[in-house]
C-alpha cells in the first residue's frame, strides 16, 4: 500500500492545510489507529476524500497527530505538500471580541 505519512504536533487551533495534485484520501488518526492503518484493520480517522487542493483537517483536539494520505488502492503517484496553519495571538483575539459583542 502506497501512502505518504507526516507526524504532526498540532495546537489547539491548527489546521492542516493540504495540496495535493490529484485527488487523495487525507486523514487524521491517533497512534493507536495509525498502527491499525498500517495492518489493515479497522481503524478511526478524522479527514476523508479531498476532490480540491488545498485540503483542509482540524484535528478534534490538540496534541500529535498522524497525517495519513492515500490514493485509496487505485494506482497513480501522490504528490502533496502539507503546511500547519497556526492561528496568530491577534485572530485569537479579534475572535473573542467577535463572539462576545
């Protein structure tokens, strides 16, 4: 199985932004369901198909995170290039005076 993987440490208001240059499965899992991955077991991701580049993933929470993304078993070469997008101290606070106004 053909894939590319990236560990990632997110915060607790990361993205991973994503450009692919075909379509590909992108997701995100713990440890536990990345070794489930590399076995072929059953496994539980966050993330699915992205048909648009970039590709955008939250992780649901904050801390390390596996960045897996396939072609889904059909042939072809991936090819991405994955950034973090890290919220700067000043959107956090332009969307706290947001919500509260």
């Amino acid at each position: 199985m053909k894939y590319l993987h990236y560990d990632l440490d997110f915060g607790p208001h990361d993205v991973a932004q994503i450009n692919l240059e075909v379509p590909a499965y992108v997701r995100l899992t713990d440890d536990e369901n990345y070794v489930a991955y590399r076995q072929g077991n059953q496994y539980r991701y966050h993330g699915g198909v992205a048909n648009a580049s970039p590709a955008n993933v939250k992780p649901p929470r904050p801390g390390h995170w596996h960045l897996i993304i396939d072609l889904g078993g059909k042939e072809g070469e991936i090819i991405a290039n994955v950034h973090i997008v890290r919220e700067k101290e000043d959107d956090k606070k332009n969307k706290r005076l947001r919500r509260t106004s």
